[in-house]
C-alpha cells in the first residue's frame, strides 16, 4: 500500500507542470512547444488522479479520461496547425509567426 | 513499494528535464515517451490500472506517435545549427525563475492545505466504469463530439489545397 | 402653458429650418428669425399681463415625465429668468441677423443648431427639475460643438474638442452631484424627487454638502470661466464663427453665472458661505489675469474672449458677496456684459469679413475708411472699459459695492480691474481704428443691416446705462427671495441700516478693525 | 429756476448727440454754429440762474432738481439730480464763458481740419460732462461726470488720430486718470457703506458727526478723494500726462487742460471740505504736494523748448498754487485763482495756437521771434495774459488772486514759512518763465514770417478774455486794499472762511515782497533772453536743462517702475500656462498610449511569459493576503 504522503505527489505533479512551462517559455521550436503543453497536460491528469485516490472517488480517473481527450485532439490540431505554419514561412520559429503585432509603432 | 513511487518519480523527472532541453526534436520526443511510461507505472502505484493502461496506450501510443510521425515525416525537427542559436542559456534564466517562484508558491500552498485523512473505502476500475456512463455520460459524449471536430479539423488544415487567391484580399 | 411653447416653437423651428435647408440659403434664415422673434413675442405679452411683484414664480407648469423616478418636467419663471431669457431671446435674433452674410454653406444645418441651443439656453434659464436642467445643459453643448467645429475658421476642430470635453467633463460631474444630492434627499425625506423646490431646505453634514457643492461648482466654474479652468474660452471664440461666439459670449458664460445664483447658492447655503473667500479669490484672480493675458494678444477675438474671462472675474466676485446690492450688480453685468462683447464680437466679425484677418497689427488707422465702424467700435471698448453712463458701469459699480461690504481687500484688488480694464480696451481703439494704415485696405463702412444691428446694440447699452431700473425691479424680488434665506447674509456685514450708535469711532467696527490690521 | 439748472448741461449733451448723430450732414458753417451755440445757450442760462440764485442768496443757499431715478438696489439710492450753490455757480459760469469763447476760436481754429463736426461732438460733449460734474447732487453723478471728462480729454487729445503719438498721449492721459479715478472710487465706496448715501450734503453733515477728526476711516477716505483729485488735476505723482497731452489741438488744450477740466480735483476737495477738514494730516500733505508740484513744474517750465509744453507745466504749477490754498485752508482763495487762472491760461494756450497755426505748426519757441511786429494784437493780448499769470501788481487780476494765496500759505492757521518759501520762489520762477517765452517769442527779429493775420473769430475771443484777465480780479481785493470781498461773500455760503493765525507780519510787507519779486523776474528774464541772449546759451544746452525738460524725469522713473515691469509680465505668458493643463493631457495621452502597445509585439512566447507573471502575481498576493 502506497503511503507517500499527499503533499509530495502533488508537489511532484506540480514540479513537472513547471518543467512543462519551462520548456513552453523557452524553446523557440513550435513542436517542443507542443510537446511542453502535452507535459502540463499530463501533470494535470496526474494530480486528478491523486486526488481521486486520495478520496476514493473515482470522478479524478473520470476527468483523466477527459483530459486525454482534449490532449489528442489538441495535438492533433496543433500539428496540423504546425505543417500550415512550417508550409508558409518555412521556419517553425514561433516569433517569426508574429502578424498579430499591433503596427502603428 | 514507496521506493518503486520515488525512482518512477526521478525517471519521470529527469526524462521530461530532458526532452525540454534536447536539441534534436526525435530524442526529445523519445525522452517524452519515457516520461509518460514513468507516469503510468505511478499511476499503477496509485492504484488506478485502468488509467495507467490508457495512459501507456493512448498518451504514449497514440498522441507520441503521431507527434513522431509528424516530425519524421518532414525531417523538420533537425536543424542543428539554429537550434543551437536559439538554445544558448541566457534564455533559460527568466523562465526558470519564474518556475522557481511558482515552485515556491505550490509548495507554501499545498503545505498550507489541511486535507483531512483519506476515507478507507475501496476504489476499483468497476466503479470508475460504473460512474462514466451514469453521471458522466453526457461528459463522454461531447468529448466524443470532440474528437470527431478535432479529426475533421485536423484533416481540413493539414491538407495541400493548390493556392486560391482570394476574392478581394488579394494574397 | 406658454414656457413649453416657448421651447417648443424653438425646437419646430430647427427641424423647419433643417428641413428647408436643401431649397435655398433664405428660407433657414427666415424661419430662425420668425421663431426667434415670435418666441419674443409671446414672453413680452405673458410677462407684462402677469408680472407679480412679490419674487414668486411668475410663471409655473409641472408636468409628469418619469413619475417613478420622480421627475417632472417642471419649467417656472420669475423676475430673474425672465431677463435672462428676454436677453436671450433678444441676441438670439441679432446673431441670426448678423449671420445673414457670412454663413453660405449648409445654411440649413446652421440654423439648425443655432435655434437648438437657443432652446437650450432657454430650458436652462426656465427648468426647476435638476435632470431637466441636465437635460438642456447637455442640449446646448452639442450643437455649440458642431457649429464651432464645421463653420469655424482655420484650427477649429482643435477649439471645439477642447470645448467639448471641458463642458462635457465638467456637466458630468454635476450630474454625479446631483444624484448625490437626490439620493441624500431621498435617504433623508423618504421621497425620491429631482424636484428643485423640495430639495431646497435639505439638511445635510458640512463634508457631503461641500462634496456635492463642489460638484455643481465643477460644471458652473468652467462654464463661467474661471482663470484655472478657462482655458477653452479664448480657443472656442477664436475659431468660432461671428454668430457662435455671440452666443457663446453672451448666453453660454451667463448659463454659468446663473447656475451659481439659481442652484448653488440656495441649495448649499452653509457651504457656500464656507466657499465664499476662496471664491471671492478665484473671482478676483479671474480679473488681473485675464485682464494681464488680454494685453498681450494680438488676436482681436481672443483678446476680447480674456476680457470676458475678466469680466465674469466680477461675476463670480458679487456672487460670493451674498448681499442684494452684489447680486443686481450681477445680473446687470451678465446682461451689460453680453450685450458690449456681443457687439465687439460681432465688430470682429464684420473685421474679419471685410479684411479676413484677425491679427490686429495688420489692422490700424481703420478709422479713416470705416467711420461709422470705428465709432460704434470706440463706444463698445468703452462699455467694456466700465465709463459710466453705459450699461457695464452699473454692474461693476453695484457688484465692486457689494463685494466691499462683504470683504474690504477683494473689492479693492479688483478695483485694479478697472485700471486693468481701461488698459486693453483703449489698446483694442489704438490698435484697431487710431495709428497709420500699415495696409492699404480698400474696405466698404457698414452696410444698412450691419449698421440698423449697431445701432440697435448701441441704443440698448446706453439705455441700461441711464435707465437701469427697469432691469434691476425685474430682478430684485428674485433676488431678494434667492438670498433670504441664506446664513451669510445674516452674518456678513449689517445689511439695514442701523447705523452703530453715537460712538465717535468709525461706526464700522469690523471694517475700521480690518484696516488697523492692516 | 429748477428748468434752469436742468437744462444747463442737457444742452451741450443735446448738441453732441446732434453732431455725432448727423455730424456728416452738416457743413462746417452749421456744424460750428451749433457747437457754439449750445454752449453760449447754457451760457446764457448759467447767467440767468446766477442772477436768480445771487437775487435769493441770504435765503435759499441751494436749488436742487431731480430729472430721474438711476441706480437703485437693495438700500442703495442714486438719482440724476442736479443742484446749484454758489460753489457750483462759480464753476458753471466760468466753464460756460470760457467755454463758449473757445467754441468761437475753434470754429476758425479747425476750419482747415477734417472731421470739424466730430471735434465739435467731442467739445459739446465734454462741456456737458464738465457741467455734470460740477451740478451734480450726489457723489455717484459727480462720478460720471468725472469719468465723462476723463473720456472727452482722451478723445480729443487723441483727435488727429493719424499719428500714433497723439494716440498713445491720448491713452497716458485716460490710463492715469483713470488710477486716479479707481482710489476715488474706492473713497466713495467707504462713504456709502459707511453712511448707505450717496448725496453730497447729506453724507457731509452725517462725516461730520459721525466721525471725529483725525480718525482712521475720515484719513485713509480722505486720502483716498485726494489720490483721485491728484489724478485728474495732475498733481505731483500723477502729473506726467499733462505735458503729452498738448498732442491734442490747442482749443482743447485751452479748455481741458488749462481751464476746466485740471481743476476738476479742486472742484472735488472743495465740495469735500467737511471731510478734509476732519484729516488734518491729508490737508498738510495737499499743502505740501501742492508746494512741491508748483516748485518742480516751475522749474521744468524753464526747460521747456516747446510753447505748450511751456503753457503746460506753468498750468500744473498755477493748480499747485490752488492746491497750496486748499491745503492752507484757504478755500475761497483757491477758487477765486480757479477763476482768474481759467481766464488768463485760456489766453495763453489761444493766442499760442495761433502764433502755432501761423508758423504752420512751428511749436520750437526759439525757431520763433518778431511777433510783436508781425502781428501786434496777438502781442498784445498774450502780454496781458503773460502778465496776469506772473502777477503783476495792481494791474493784473492775477496779483489779486495770487498773492492772497501767498499771504494765507504764511498767515492761516496751519500754513508756515517753509510753505511761504516755495508759493514765493515759485512766483518768481513763473514770472521767469513767462517772461522768457514772451521776449523769446514777441521781440527779436521775426525768423519765421507768419502764413496769414488771424481772422476776428479768434482775435475776439482773445480781447475778452485779455480784459477779464486784467479786470477780473477787482472783484476781490485784500485787507490792506479795503473791505471789498465781492467773490469770498458769495463763496462763503458754501465753503468756510480761512483762519488767520497772528502772525506779526503786516499783510502789506508780503504784497510788497510779490511786487518786488515780479520785477525782479521780469528783468532777469529781459536781460537773458533779450539783451544779451548768451547768457542763457550756456544754460540752454546744458544738463540741468535736460533734467528739467524731461520733467525731473518723472517719465523715466514711472517707466522704469511700472510700465517696462507690465509688459515684461504680459509678455512671459502670452499664451497662457493653464494651456498647459490640457496640452500637458494630450501628450501623457500620447505617451500611455505608445508605452501599453508595445506589449502587442505579436511574439507568442511574450504572451505567454505575461501569462506566468500574472499567475504568479496572483498566487503570491493569494499566500501574502
């Protein structure tokens, strides 16, 4: 029976949130950008889980379900997003993708 | 059985630490892979084998995959030299402080958390199963709904349309 | 029943003249003048059957507007509206005259806004519901903006925003503080009203009074120019065209100056009177630094827009002085005031048609080609200087003796006023009329209309000037009722005239007092 | 009566709103007629109200009339209502005659102007205000016409608008005055509040038992009608204008600034008397400025190169002797050399102008020279006027009204000797100075031969006035010449006798003295401008000369002082720092606007980063709280 306490396996949970957000913050390349966010992803479902064993209730597994879901289907579209942007500027550069600039500078 | 907890932990960890800082695009991904693989055997530790399973078979399997296929299919995760350029580590400070600060708030918030003791029922995959279709169902099918958008979508913007010029924009 | 008509027959009249607009540049013309004037009209017959002399209401109608809320479209007249809007009435129909040349493009659309301020003005001066006087305070601004900003001269968008936002700003923060004041009444009385005449006996704490008088203060102070916040007068009148800054000078300031008398004084008696020194300070302030600013200027316009800004200087003096005398003082400077620098404004005008140019040092020796012009030029600088035996002598004399019964230092300060006054009317005669002609201009002296228009102005100054009486019965019930009630009349220097025993010393403890201090 | 006293200004009045209404209509033949005329009506009706006021003298001391109702508001009460007393009629009846002769000289005077009918206007309009003034009842009406005046003197100064000097004289003259009339103004709102009147007699029986003598209110209000009096009558502070305002044509300068108008001030402390009878430290300062303004106004009389400029300082010097006799307490006095002066003055400045307008407006009296040849009754006339000024004794009625003046400023109660001193060197200064213009002007060798021989319209008025200056002053002879006090009988009904103080000196001794005193002066000035002129050639051009010309630079010193200050002030700000207020918005507006959009630079991994910083903001102040 696994008695690591709580607070461990969230600050765990949250430890590798924050290596996704590093990796979303500094890497340039679009598709480590999308793999950082699958990171957050699953860290998020990781603390459901934690939680739902914790209470024993089994809607953290439920909304782990969920969450894969929208995780594919993020992926799916943001890569296909990825080859439109690598189709038109030729670069996966994320700041070259910057037309929503506000140009009156 | 805490030990297995603590080493799937750091081989979790420092596989992600990993894929975040490799510069060739495969390896990361590779490394990504090992992660995940981490995360399900600690959510079998957590006595949740269902989710451990669909996590191995969809997030792994499936989402990996993809991402793999993807960048292999257009060799576009290789190019050394600028990734370099753009890896030099002056970059990693800000949002590793950052990181740090959030650190600093998750721990001070969880520990300033009084969660009671854990209720000794039994938890099996039964009634995870059980509660999909009888409270969740409604949640399940939109997500189905979902996937589906997600798929047409997907096919929509993935695919090489021959250039059409707009009617009036012109480009 | 005639107070609506009057607004009403004003309101049709824009839309007639709108509508018309598109046959021919006449017809606009012809139906401002014929609603102005029947307007005129009508008040001349109503207020002379029904002139009650006791400062009741002359006139009074009440009608449901959103009971809920407790307004109601409340217009009353007595002895003090009903001048002002005669004046109005009045200038309305010279600055459409004047009008009758210049403004060629869009004429329908012109007299249009001008018959909507005019209703404005008028809704103003009648309504006794504070939303209703919201109402016509917001009506006048806008078509004001427009007119400054489509027939103005050369930066005219510039002056009309800058009009626009001082008075908008400013009319915003007195709707805040009437609704505070409501909202009090409410919390108070149990009743919710807009209604003037119940909110007069409100009592309430110093601190909230003064905060909700500072409201009002906002709106009338910027209105009236007062120095820090009279930055959109010389702009607005420069640019404006002839007939709008007519109006702007002669009835817009007086919204202000009546504002102060109507609604803040009475309703904010102990506030008022605490405000009363810092006002009589502002006012005195007003008139060395408007008169200072009007000697430099080269603009003919703006040099007479920082005279006003002087002249309201002693507005806002008599207003603080709170005794009878300082308030006839007042009402005759709002009209001796618009009548003088409504006819220097349109002189600037009739200037700027013929030489098209306000630049006073191209202007010089025009006395020798425009006689007739000079002359009525001469006699309106002169007004504006205060020379008695015209109308702006009375107002200054009766406002400088009322301030000095109420504080001895702010009326001699602005006694230098006169000085000043003297100063940069002479320099508008010296520059404009006297000297060499520098340019050779070959211009026309006054045609019949522009001439009929001068004398007309220049036969009413004088007559206030000598016969100021009519004026002052018509006012002094109003007056006289506005201040009654008003603490620092009791407080202030004894008004009836008992004169202080047989002491051999001054019989004016307190002013001989305030001289030993000095 | 009462029809009488109403209609004497209203004529004038009437005649202006004629000419300045149909001026343009007129030739110059009906437009003069009608100038003169209506001053020689008022003439005519001063004489008759004179004589019916002289025929009821021991009775009624004073007719009053009410036209109408002007001012009235809360408890204040000012009504247009004229009234006539024996000081009043004194002035009417000199404005009136004065007047009217100036009106004839000018119809020829101004032939050769454009504009006649308006100068006309502007003379008409000015004798009506004068006599306003002087008629009215109450304090508010003298006040109008006080300022009436101020205005006629600038329009006429400035009457050949042409040249921007005559301009800017014009408005020196109206701008000083007009600070003059603000401390009056100022004294007359002390009066009101303290006794709720404006009408002149009653307001003096209340400042006689309200205040008591030397009390602080009766001073500073006193003091404060003296500023004002100072201000029109150009005395010591305020005289500067007087010199420029020969820019105007010299009828103008005849009836303004010699006869009528600079003694308005005189006219003011003597209908005020009660009140400056109680501040007896104002009445020392009027004696003292008095002295003073005739010393300092001799003295640049001397130095003066300019015929009116001449006339000009020896007027202000002639109100400083008037004023020295109100000072000294002698109020009959002062108003009978009011009288005389305003007959002689008027002379001098009328016979200048024409020597002016012969020499085709030569105004350099040392360019002139042999006008006693070319045109002698011009000589003649200005001779007499010349010597009435510098007092001649026993002949001219100059020596009658100033020598008392002399005498009381030793003799009365409050005069002194120093006070002696300065009225005694100042006679003799003035009859240098006159003296010199006389001899400078009338005999030597004529250097500029004259354009034409004045017509009788002006030679007439001249003979008039030449004889009242001489004949005048029999009216009212000193002690030592007999009890004959024709004029101080008539003035003593409404001002107080003077107090004589024992002094030990005979009267006669003084008289003497004067006589003396004159002659020396006129031989001083024969011998330096006649017989050897180059004794005064060293004097001509060297620096005290130019002191003196320029006034004892008072110009100079009320420039540096007060005018160069105002247009530096005006001219820092022309624009007005408040504009700042909203200029100073706009920019912030500006500012904010390019600081915030440079937070849309479009670059994800920035929208991103602001995304952590706001969650850690929030944690962090979620833990702090």
């Amino acid at each position: 029976m696994l008695t690591v306490p709580i607070e461990t396996m969230l600050i765990f949970a949250g430890l590798l949130f924050l290596i996704g957000l590093v990796g979303l913050l500094t890497r340039r390349n679009l598709i480590f950008m999308l793999m950082s966010i699958e990171i957050m992803f699953n860290s998020a479902g990781l603390v459901f889980i934690i939680a739902g064993r914790h209470w024993k209730q089994a809607d953290g597994q439920v909304m782990f379900i969920f969450i894969l879901a929208v995780a594919a289907v993020e992926v799916a579209i943001g890569l296909a997003l990825l080859l439109q942007v690598y189709h038109h500027y030729k670069t996966l550069d994320a700041d070259s993708v910057g037309k929503l600039k506000d140009n009156n500078q | 059985m805490n030990f297995f907890f603590y080493l799937a932990a750091a081989i979790a960890l420092i596989s992600t630490i990993m894929a975040i800082s490799g510069r060739n695009a495969i390896h990361a991904l590779l490394n990504l892979i090992i992660s995940l693989l981490a995360v399900s055997v600690i959510f079998y530790l957590l006595d949740a084998p269902f989710i451990a399973a669909l996590e191995v078979i969809i997030y792994a399997g499936a989402i990996m995959v993809l991402f793999i296929f993807v960048t292999m299919m257009l060799n576009i995760g290789t190019e050394k030299k600028i990734e370099k350029r753009w890896l030099n580590p002056r970059v990693w400070i800000v949002p590793s402080i950052l990181a740090a600060l959030l650190l600093v708030d998750f721990i001070l918030i969880i520990n300033g958390l009084q969660i009671p003791e854990p209720v000794d029922e039994t938890l099996n995959t039964k009634q995870v199963g059980i509660s999909l279709f009888s409270t969740y169902v409604l949640a399940v099918e939109i997500a189905g709904i979902l996937l589906m958008a997600g798929v047409i979508g997907a096919y929509h913007l993935g695919s090489q349309k021959k250039k059409v010029t707009h009617r009036f924009l012109k480009k | 029943m005639i107070l609506a008509y009057l607004i009403l027959i004003l309101l049709a009249g824009s839309l007639l003249a709108l509508l018309t607009g598109r046959k021919g540049n006449l017809w606009p013309r012809v139906i401002s003048v014929a609603a102005v004037s029947l307007d005129l009209v009508l008040l001349i017959i109503f207020s002379s059957s029904v002139s009650g002399t006791d400062g009741k209401w002359l006139m009074d109608l009440q009608l449901e507007w959103i009971p809920r809320f407790g307004i109601s479209l409340h217009l009353a007249l007595d002895g003090l509206s009903l001048v002002m809007v005669l004046l109005t009435l009045f200038l309305g129909i010279i600055s459409v005259v004047i009008s009758w040349k210049e403004i060629n493009s869009r004429v329908g659309f012109f007299h249009f806004n001008l018959l909507l301020i005019l209703a404005g003005i008028i809704g103003v001066f009648l309504s006794l519901d504070l939303f209703l006087f919201y109402f016509f305070w917001e009506m006048m601004l806008v078509p004001m903006y427009f007119m400054i900003g489509i027939w103005g001269h050369e930066n005219r968008t510039a002056a009309s925003y800058k009009f626009f936002l001082y008075t908008q700003a400013s009319g915003l923060l007195m709707f805040i503080a009437i609704l505070a004041l409501v909202f009090v009444h409410e919390s108070t009385s149990g009743t919710l009203t807009f209604d003037y005449v119940q909110l007069l006996g409100l009592e309430m704490p110093a601190a909230k009074e003064l905060l909700i008088m500072s409201g009002f203060l906002a709106a009338f102070l910027v209105k009236l120019p007062v120095v820090p916040l009279h930055n959109w007068l010389p702009d607005a009148h420069s640019q404006a065209p002839t007939a709008g800054s007519v109006i702007l000078a002669a009835l817009l300031l007086k919204t202000g100056a009546y504002g102060l008398i109507r609604f803040v004084v009475p309703l904010f008696p102990s506030a008022s009177a605490a405000f009363a020194p810092v006002g009589m300070g502002l006012g005195v302030i007003g008139i060395l630094y408007g008169a200072k600013l009007a000697f430099a200027q080269t603009d003919l316009k703006r040099l007479v827009a920082y005279t006003s800004v002087s002249h309201m200087g002693f507005v806002i003096l008599g207003v603080f002085a709170f005794n009878v005398i300082a308030y006839q003082g007042v009402v005759m400077q709002m009209i001796a005031h618009a009548i003088s620098t409504g006819a220097l404004f349109i002189l600037a005008g009739q200037l700027y048609e013929r030489i098209h140019t306000r630049d006073m040092d191209q202007m010089g020796g025009l006395w020798e080609k425009t006689p007739v012009m000079g002359a009525i030029g001469m006699i309106f600088s002169l007004a504006s200087l205060g020379l008695p035996g015209l109308a702006n002598f009375v107002a200054e004399l009766l406002t400088l003796l009322g301030t000095f019964k109420a504080s001895v230092l702010m009326a001699s300060l602005a006694c230098l006023g006169l000085v000043a006054a003297t100063i940069y009317s002479l320099r508008i005669v010296q520059k404009v009329f006297f000297g060499k002609m520098n340019h050779e201009w070959e211009i026309a002296d006054l045609n019949l209309r522009e001439k009929i228009v001068s004398a007309v102005l220049v036969v009413l100054v004088v007559a206030l000037g000598l016969f100021p009486r009519p004026v002052l019965n018509l006012a002094g019930p109003a007056i006289i009722k506005t201040l009654d009630s008003h603490p620092a009349q009791l407080t202030g220097l004894p008004d009836s005239g008992k004169s202080a025993g047989n002491g051999k010393t001054a019989s004016f403890n307190q002013l001989s007092g305030m001289f030993k201090k000095h | 009566m009462e029809t009488c006293i109403a209609l004497i200004p209203l004529i004038p009045l009437l005649g202006f709103l004629i000419l300045a209404v149909a001026g343009g209509k007129f030739d110059r033949k009906t437009a003069g007629y009608i100038g003169a005329g209506s001053v020689g009506i008022s003439l005519v009706l001063a004489l008759i109200a004179g004589a019916l006021f002289l025929r009821s003298l021991p009775g009624v001391s004073s007719y009053s009339v009410s036209l109408w109702e002007w001012i009235s508001a809360g408890e204040l009460r000012a009504d247009m209502s004229f009234s006539l007393d024996s000081l009043s009629l004194v002035f009417c009846i000199v404005i009136t005659f004065v007047g009217f002769l100036i009106h004839v000289y000018s119809i020829e005077f101004m032939s050769g102007d454009e504009g006649f009918s308006r100068f006309f206007a502007y003379m008409n309009l000015f004798v009506g205000s004068m006599l306003i003034l002087v008629l009215a009842d109450n304090i508010l009406l003298l006040y109008f016409g006080w300022e009436g005046v101020g205005l006629c003197s600038y329009l006429l100064i400035g009457f050949w608008y042409k040249e921007p000097e005559n301009g800017y004289a014009a408005r020196k003259a109206f701008i000083v005055t007009r600070i003059g009339d603000t401390a009056m103004i100022i004294g007359i709102f002390i009066l009101f509040v303290n006794f709720r009147t404006f009408h002149l007699d009653e307001l003096m029986l209340q400042v006689n038992d309200k205040w008591s003598v030397g009390s602080p209110l009766a001073v500073i209000t006193a003091a404060l009608l003296l500023f004002g009096a100072l201000g029109k009558s150009a005395q010591l502070p305020l005289q500067t204008w007087l010199p420029d305002a020969m820019a105007g044509p010299s009828p103008v300068s005849a009836l303004i600034h010699a006869a009528t108008m600079v003694t308005a001030g005189v006219y003011l402390i003597a209908r005020c008397h009660v009140l400056f009878n109680l501040a007896p430290v104002v009445m020392t300062a009027i004696a003292i400025i008095g002295a003073l303004t005739l010393l300092i106004a001799g003295f640049s009389a001397l130095g003066q190169h300019d015929l009116k400029r001449i006339l000009a300082y020896s007027t202000i010097s002639q109100i400083g002797y008037m004023f020295l006799a109100l000072g000294v307490g002698a109020w009959s006095a002062a108003i009978f050399h009011f009288m005389i002066h305003a007959f002689f003055k008027a002379l001098l400045f009328l016979a200048g102008g024409v020597v002016i307008l012969v020499l085709k407006e030569e105004h350099d009296i040392f360019r002139m020279g042999g006008m006693k040849k070319e045109m002698p009754l011009i000589f003649f006339t200005f001779l007499a006027g010349s010597a009435s000024l510098s007092a001649l004794p026993l002949v001219t009625a100059g020596f009658y009204s100033k020598d008392p003046i002399l005498w009381y400023s030793f003799s009365s109660v409050t005069g002194n000797f120093w006070l002696w001193i300065a009225a005694f060197t100042g006679a003799f200064l003035t009859t240098l100075y006159t003296f010199r213009l006389v001899f400078v002007v009338f005999f030597g060798e004529t250097k500029l031969k004259p354009s034409f021989q004045p017509g009788k319209l002006m030679t007439v008025p001249l003979a008039i006035l030449a004889f009242f200056s001489i004949v005048a002053g029999f009216i009212e002879l000193p002690e030592s010449f007999g009890r004959f006090h024709l004029f101080s009988s008539l003035a003593e009904n409404t001002l107080p006798a003077v107090t004589v103080r024992e002094t030990g000196y005979p009267e006669t001794l003084f008289q003497l003295l004067s006589a003396l005193i004159v002659f020396a002066g006129i031989y001083l000035a024969y011998l330096a401008y006649y017989k050897k002129p180059s004794m005064s050639e060293s004097f001509e051009h060297g620096r005290i000369h130019r002191f003196f010309e320029s006034g004892f630079g008072f110009d100079r010193l009320y420039d540096v002082l007060l005018v160069n200050p105002l247009v530096w002030l005006s001219a820092i700000n022309r624009n007005d720092i408040f504009d700042w207020l909203n200029i100073g918005l706009a920019r912030l507006t500006v500012l904010g606007n390019r600081l915030f959009s440079l937070t849309q630079n479009g670059k994800l991994r920035w929208y991103v980063m602001s995304f952590t910083i706001g969650i850690v903001l929030i944690l962090t102040y979620m833990i702090l709280r």
